[in-house]
C-alpha cells in the first residue's frame, strides 16, 4: 500500500496558516491604526454626522370652561416648500436623480397648477404655475408652494398633488409646522383666555400667558444620528405634554353677557363696555365681556378693561363710603340730611346733585342718598363725620378690602389706587390733601379702581361681608387627572360688621325697588345694587366722556351671582340706571333662566324606549354621550371616530354615520349641527362666524357648495328643531310662570 504524501500537504498547511496569519495581523493593525492614529478624524466625522441635544417640542394643553366645553387649543399649520436640487455623494446618482426631478416636474407642473387651484382659489391657475416656474429657474431649495399657511386637511390635499405626491427624496417636497391658538367660539372670552405670538410656542396674554409654565409643558430631547445616508431622529428624552386648564368661565352665561352689552353699545354709540359676572359663593368669574369700538366701527375684544383699567368709579362707590359710616357707628340708615335745593358749595367747590336744575330733592335719610344718588347727600355726610381725621376714613376703606391688590392670574391686572392722607414734616398740614378731597372722595373721585374690584366690594356684600377673590381656573389636568387645584380664596372673612353688612343690603334692595335702579330690576326676582354716572375730564377743564355703570347681585333674598356693567360713552344723556341698568336685567333673566332645570321624571315613559335625537356633529362625542345614556348604539363601518356624522335609527338602535363633507375649499352644509360643531367646522376653513338665535343651525348665509374667500363671513341661524321662526329672538318675557315665579311686589323694570 503507497503511503500518504504528507509532506507537499503539510507545506500547503503551512503556507494557508501563515496567509491567515498575516491577513489577522494586518486586520489588527488597520484597526490599531483607525483606533488611535487616525482616532481624531473618525471622532470629528462622528459629530458631524450626530447633532445631539436638541429640544423636541411638546403638546400645548387647551383651555376648557366650567362645563368641559372647549375655548382654546393649539391647532398645527403648515407651509409646504420644494427643493428643487438633489445632493448625493455619488456624482453619477446625483445626476440621475436631478434629471428625473426636473423632467417629473415639467411634466406635471400643470396638473400641480391646477390642483393648487383647486385648494386654494384665491390664486390663479396661471399664477401658481408662474409661481412654481419661478422658483425653478432659482433652483431654489425652499419654495414655498403656497405663500400663506394651511390647515392639516389642506395640508393632506396639498401632499396628494402631482409632483408633491412622490415624497421627499424623489420631489424635494418638505414642510413646516406651526402651532396655531384656535378657539372655537370665536371672540368669546377672547381676551382672557389670551393669544400666542404667531408662528411661535410663546404666550402672549390672558390665561395663555398666565398659566404658560403649565398649558406648554415640557420639551424632550433628541438627536440627529446619521445612519445609511439618512438622518434619523432617536429621542433620548420623552417630552411631557402640557396640562390643560380648567376656567370658571361659563360658555352660555358669556354669551348671554357679550351679546346683551353689544347691543347696547351699538346702541348708545359706546366707546368700551365691560361685563362681569361673578359667583357669589366661590368668586368664580361665569362671564367676562371687554368690547371697544374700532376704526372700522365695529366691537372686538382688544384689551382686558375688567382689570386693567383704573377708572374713578363714580356713585358705585357710594355705598362703600356709607359702609365705612354703619360700620364706625357714626351713621344710621334712618339719619336726614338737607340736600338745599341741588347744589351745595363746599369749600369754595360747588356740588351738585342730577337733578339740581329742578331743585334737588330736599331732606333725604341715609337710605334715599343711595336710592336716588344724591351728591350732596353722600358727601355731607362723610364730610360732617370725617373732616377733622379724614385717615379714619381712608383706613376704613382699606379694611373693607376695596383697595386691596387681589394678585389676580390675568396679566395687565391693575390693583386699586387710593390715597392716604399725610401730613408734611411740621405734621401741622396735609401734604397731599385738600378741603375738597374727603367730599369728592365720597362719591367715587379722586380714586382709581378697576371694575373688578367694584365687583368684588358687591360680591362680597351679596355674601354678607365675606369678600371672595375673583376666582378664572379651578384646577390644571393632565390625562384626566388633576395635577394642581386652584381653590376658593377669602380676601376678607368679614368686611364690616353684620349689622353694618344687613343695612347696606336693605338700601341697595331699595335701590332698585323704588330708586333709580329700577331699569336693573325684574319682575321675576329681587335685584339690589347701584347706579353710577361719572365724568371723564378731559383737557381744558371740559368733560367729553362718562363712564356709567351699574353693579349688583341677584337674586336679592338669598344672592348666587353678582354682576357689574359699565360702558364709557361721550356726551349726555349719560345714566348708569338708564342705560347699564337694562344690561344688567337682560344678564341677570337670561342667567336665571338657564339655571332652571324643569322636573320630567314624573312625567317619563316607561313603557316604551323612545330613541332620542341627535343633530349632526362630531361622532367621537355622540357616540360617547350616548353609551353614557345607556343606548345601543354603533359606527358604522369604516366610520372615523373624528369625522363629521349624524345618528339614524335602524330597528332599536342608533348607527352612526359619516356625513359626506366637500371639500376644504366650498362652505359646507352646516345646517342641523349644533353651535360648536358648526362653528369649528367653518372656522377651520377660514370663514368669520356670526351666530344669531339658540339651538341648531336652521340656516346659513353662505350657502352650500360655495367657493370660500378667506376671511369671508358666514351668518348661522339658529334655532329649535321644527321650528318656523328659526331667526325670532327667544324672549325672557316668554318664561313659564311655572319656571320662575314672578314678583309682585316690585314692579317691572321700565
């Protein structure tokens, strides 16, 4: 048997092992050498191709009312741009993907015209393709395709077009997202519930600003990493979404107040107006309406004049001056005192009543100088019991907290200004005080208080001394659950003395009852509060403005809201009773009504399961409150969730079904849904909303399936199903003598 040749195969072995061996080595080396020759040139490539540390944004919480019903959220925006350069590190790939970019897009640049045209008429066919041409022939690599920001549904069509359909890296099509503050009810509480600065994550006012650190949450953390020729985002901190914020407002009882002052406003020619509504056990503001008239001759919320305006209040501070009086023990409600014909001078100024042209009123007691608000009346009396230590007098309004800084969460909130009296070195006389300072003081001069405060000295006599500070958020959420509360503060737990405290309240009633107040009163329940008439001087000595008002609390026997109106007007007539008086009326029925909540259990079927019915609106809330109600009831097939939809009855069931919206550049048929739902939609697509009326939309002025102009306005009638006068204004004289009981003791207001 030949032997195996060992030899020439272990030579072979030998020559194999040593190839590997060096091969190893020579791997080990290149890696010795890339590790620490070459170590700072890979570092330096690896940070070009990472950007750390940068902050990935976070979900902005919305503003919600009393009730749940949503005022504020951050909506996104978008501006669509192309690159019309491709880069690629391969010349030879570059070259290709640059020839099919530019002949895709010459290819269909017409089709994207036309379909750009389609979303946004507003611009011709022939200019977005002029447009687009342009920015081609710059080779730029940002275009903007549309110049002004779209909505997410515009934003989805615009994405869908020839050219912008086939991506990032084919097209060159990229975007920007912009948070935008949406409010669904349009100027309602505009002001307070605030703005952001456009195009940026930053409060601007109102509740936006104030509870930022809350409302904005906070930001992640991620980093850019560079991984097969792409960027990819890798987050390295989750970002925390922003709390929402519940306020006390109430959407309905501000809508009462916005449109009860408008109409008086245009009525009287108003320069600024102001409503407030306040709860009297909790401080809780329901309504706050701050109006101005523009250059254009409309009204629009423009300012916070509820607290940041310092006003000499007028005759709604008399009763703060006798409260001072009761509560010292120097006056009675029975005193007298002369009113000597209307006019009286006192200290080389002369004092006049409104009526002194008539010859004033006469002898009248303590109570009768509030009822018809006499001048003369108010300021004898303070003057006779404070000449001589008129800081007895300042202080006791300090005491009743009228003065006090209520630290109120709404930017521009301006406390109370009002003077001490101090004696100059010698401490023989008054450094800033005269004769006349103490009388006029009195009646609501020489003084600087924010409606708000006003507000508050009434709320708190409503509440038999215990002074409330206003209240706007209850408490911040996040995921449905309360994160921080906000409760009820106490200012004063007793302002004056109950006795004191009981006067007041029975001349306030009178005020109304039988005084000049009486425009303010109902026929339905007792109101008690007072009238204010006060000049605005101007340069020269001359009066071109008064700011009347009205401020008081309903219902008189055991009190749930108070309320102030004050409106700022020029020239005469000019009568807080007269013209703010019926204001104050119209709030106060319209609050009172609502709060009435009629007993049907005795009168429910129980025999038969009648299937309600339900308007058209969003699906995701009807279906919720209809499970709540314990109803069979289901989406139909395919159904969004999010989608606009109305419920139809199938046997014993309610399905719900999408209803077939046209597309974002038409008006929609909006009618059948309901006020928020309707508004949302159409706001969305950039028309201005006027609502008239209550219930659902019964008619529209646009009418369905025309083309919408940004910024067009669209008028939504409402009004009860079935119903024939959709547009007719419910009145309150129509309330079943079964809802409220009226008074017949007091007659109705004139």
């Amino acid at each position: 048997m030949k032997k195996f040749p060992y030899k020439p195969t272990l030579k072979r072995y030998r020559i194999l092992a040593l190839f590997f061996t060096l091969l190893a080595v020579a791997v080990i080396g290149k890696a010795a050498y890339t590790m620490f020759v070459k170590r700072s040139f890979w570092v330096q490539l690896s940070e070009r191709n990472v950007k750390e540390g940068i902050k990935l944004p976070s979900t902005r919480g919305n503003i919600f009312s009393a009730d749940g019903q949503l005022l504020a959220t951050s909506l996104p925006e978008f501006k669509v741009y192309i690159d019309f350069i491709v880069k690629d590190r391969d010349s030879l790939t570059q070259v290709k993907a640059q020839h099919f970019r530019d002949s895709v897009f010459n290819n269909e640049v017409d089709s994207l015209a036309i379909g750009l045209n389609r979303i946004f008429p507003k611009k011709t066919i022939s200019w977005f393709k002029n447009h687009l041409m342009q920015g081609y022939a710059k080779k730029s690599r940002h275009w903007v395709v549309y110049p002004y920001r779209m909505s997410y549904m515009d934003y989805k069509d615009v994405c869908k077009l020839p050219f912008l359909n086939r991506g990032k890296l084919k097209s060159g099509v990229h975007s920007e997202v912009f948070n935008e503050t949406k409010k669904p009810f349009g100027s309602l509480a505009s002001r307070t519930l605030g703005d952001m600065y456009p195009g940026k994550d930053s409060a601007r006012s109102g509740l936006q600003l104030a509870y930022d650190s809350l409302l904005r949450g906070t930001p992640g953390i991620y980093h850019r990493q560079k991984i097969r020729n792409k960027y990819l985002n890798i987050i390295d901190v989750p970002p925390v979404e922003g709390a929402d914020v519940m306020t006390t407002l109430d959407v309905k009882m501000q809508d009462f107040a916005e449109k009860a002052l408008m109409d008086k406003m245009k009525e009287i020619d108003g320069i600024d107006g102001v409503v407030l509504l306040m709860e009297v056990a909790t401080g809780n503001i329901k309504a706050i309406v701050n109006l101005s008239k523009c250059g254009d001759g409309e009204y629009r919320e423009r300012k916070n004049i509820a607290v940041s305006n310092l006003m000499e209040p007028g005759s709604v501070f008399k009763p703060m001056s006798f409260l001072v009086a009761l509560n010292d023990g120097n006056l009675k409600i029975t005193d007298r005192v002369d009113c000597v014909g209307g006019q009286k001078m006192m200290y080389g100024r002369k004092m006049k009543d409104h009526n002194w042209h008539r010859g004033g009123y006469g002898v009248l007691t303590v109570s009768e100088c509030l009822e018809y608000s006499s001048n003369i009346g108010v300021s004898t009396f303070i003057d006779k019991i404070y000449h001589n230590n008129p800081e007895k007098f300042v202080d006791g309004l300090y005491r009743l907290g009228i003065a006090e800084d209520l630290h109120l969460d709404i930017p521009g909130y301006a406390p109370p200004v009002i003077r001490r009296p101090r004696k100059d070195r010698t401490g023989k006389h008054w450094a800033n005080w005269y004769n006349t300072a103490l009388p006029w003081m009195s009646i609501g001069y020489e003084t600087q208080v924010p409606p708000i405060s006003v507000l508050s000295f009434y709320n708190g006599i409503a509440n038999n001394g215990k002074m409330m500070r206003p209240r706007f958020v209850t408490a911040a959420m996040r995921k449905n659950e309360i994160i921080q509360e906000f409760p009820p503060q106490v200012v004063r737990e007793q302002m004056a003395s109950p006795k004191a405290i009981k006067d007041l309240q029975i001349c306030l009633r009178r005020v109304v009852g039988q005084g000049l107040g009486k425009k303010a009163g109902s026929k339905y329940f007792h109101v008690s509060g007072k009238t204010g008439t006060a000049q605005v001087w101007a340069g020269g000595g001359k009066t071109a403005n008064f700011l009347v008002s009205f401020a008081g609390y309903f219902p008189s026997e055991k009190p749930q809201y108070s309320c102030m109106v004050c409106i700022l007007k020029r020239g005469l007539p000019a009568s807080g009773g007269g013209q703010c008086g019926p204001v104050f009326k119209k709030v106060a029925e319209m609050v009172m009504k609502s709060k009435m909540r009629p007993e049907i259990t005795a009168a429910s079927d129980t025999l038969h399961n009648h299937l309600p019915l339900v308007g058209y609106g969003k699906m995701d809330y009807a279906n919720t409150v209809l499970k709540d109600l314990g109803y069979n009831c289901h989406m139909e097939n395919n159904a969004d969730t999010a989608s606009i939809g109305n419920v139809v009855t199938e046997r014993d069931e309610l399905v719900l079904k999408p209803r077939q919206m046209p597309r974002s550049s038409v008006v929609p048929d909006l009618t059948g849904m309901g006020a928020r739902d309707a508004v949302y939609l159409a706001e969305q697509l950039g028309l201005k909303v006027q609502i008239e009326g209550t219930g659902v939309v019964q008619q529209q002025s646009l009418p369905f399936g025309h083309i919408i102009v940004k910024g067009e306005k669209i008028k939504l009638h409402l009004g009860l199903k079935g119903s024939k006068n959709v547009i007719e204004k419910a009145s309150v004289e129509k309330v079943d003598n079964q809802e409220i009981k009226p008074d017949t003791t007091q007659k109705a207001g004139i």
